[in-house]
C-alpha cells in the first residue's frame, strides 16, 4: 500500500492534544523533581548521619526500581492505602516527580560540591548561616554548573512519559497508537512519531551543546 500523508495530517489536532500532555507531564515533573531534588542533596551534605541515610535510602530505592513498576504502584496501590482513586494523571505525575527527584539529587549534589570550599568558608566568615550560604552563594553557582545536565535529564524524562499508556492517559504517544490502529495505518504513524520524538529531542541536545560551550568559555 501507498504510503498515506493524509492520515497524518487529518490526526494532527489530535495528536497534537497527546503532545501537549507529554509536555505538561514533563515539565511540571521536573519542576517537582528539581525542589524535592535539592532538599535531598542538602540533607546528603549536611553533615548529619541520619538525614544523609535517609536521603541516600531514598535515591538508591528509586533509581533501582524501573519506572513503569513506580508508576504501577501510584496507580493501584495507592488508592488501596489512601481508600479513593488517584487517577492516571496524578498518578503519572506523582510517580515521575518522584522518580526523576533521585536522579536529579545525585546531578544538584555534584554541582554543589563543584563549588569551592573556600566561597563557603568565605560565607561563614561573613557572617553568612548555612543556609544564607546555601542560598547566595552555592546554589546559585551549583545550578550554572549543572543546568546541561538537569536538562539532559528532561529530555530522558520526556522520553520517558510515553509509558503513561499503562494508566490510559493519552499521551503523544499514545495518541499516535490510537490512530494507527483505527486507521490501519501503523507505518506512517509510528515513522511520524519517531521523526516527531527525534525533532525534539535532538534539538533540545543541541541546545544543551550550546549551553556547556557557553558556560565553558
């Protein structure tokens, strides 16, 4: 059979509705992921032994479960602890900020500690508490260093919300998935999905490019 542009072209207001839940599901993750990310890295290099256990517990349990399984949990298990549904939504969006929150802790932990001790010393010897330090001095610095690689992570993690298929929301991904099988049309969907993904997602690498050039000169 002839390859069919027209299928493409008439699913696009659809298509582009999955779009814009994969972006939203994406961005409000990471922006969650990025807070509760920070409070885990502070509490690992605090200093007190039962804060950086708890926080290393915390990274080492979710970055060795699959994502899938996470998400899973949030959406079954939880509604049977709590005794009312989540939804997919909630559920999808809870399991990711969390989830990418161990991957993006290890990321803020290394931009801290990429600041030098003497500018924190220098904080303390100003007068400066720990958190004043935290705040002015090595955060802000921590995050120049590290936004390459928080957002490299963003685009992993949207990748990655095309597995919300297993809650039923529809995702890009999933929308394309609707189409083909209505349509019988399941090459042209999936090339345009990939070409779509691939668009994405190797701009926003050559974007990251860019940025480590910049803070490298």
């Amino acid at each position: 059979m002839a390859f069919d542009f027209g299928v493409i072209f008439d699913s696009l207001p659809f298509l582009a509705e999955g779009l814009a839940l994969s972006f939203l599901l994406t961005l409000l993750a990471a922006a969650g992921g990025i807070v509760l990310a920070v409070i885990l890295a502070l509490m690992r290099l605090s200093g007190y032994t039962a804060l950086a256990l708890i926080s290393a517990a915390y990274v080492n349990f979710f970055r060795s479960m699959p994502l899938i399984l996470v998400i899973f949990w949030f959406f079954f298990l939880v509604p049977l602890l709590i005794g009312r549904p989540v939804g997919g939504f909630y559920s999808a969006l809870i399991a990711f900020t969390l989830f990418e929150a161990a991957y993006y802790s290890e990321i803020i932990r290394a931009g801290i500690q990429s600041v030098s001790r003497g500018q924190v010393a220098a904080g303390y010897a100003t007068g400066l508490t720990y958190g004043q330090t935290m705040r002015f001095i090595v955060l802000p610095q921590a995050f120049r260093n590290m936004t390459p690689v928080l957002l490299t992570q963003g685009i992993v993690l949207f990748q990655d919300t095309s597995l919300v298929f297993v809650v039923a929301l529809r995702d890009f991904m999933t929308a394309t998935t609707i189409v083909a099988r209505n349509e019988g049309r399941l090459i042209e969907m999936y090339l345009f999905a990939a070409a779509v993904y691939f668009v994405i997602c190797f701009s926003g690498s050559l974007y990251v490019r860019r940025l480590q050039g910049k803070f490298a000169r």
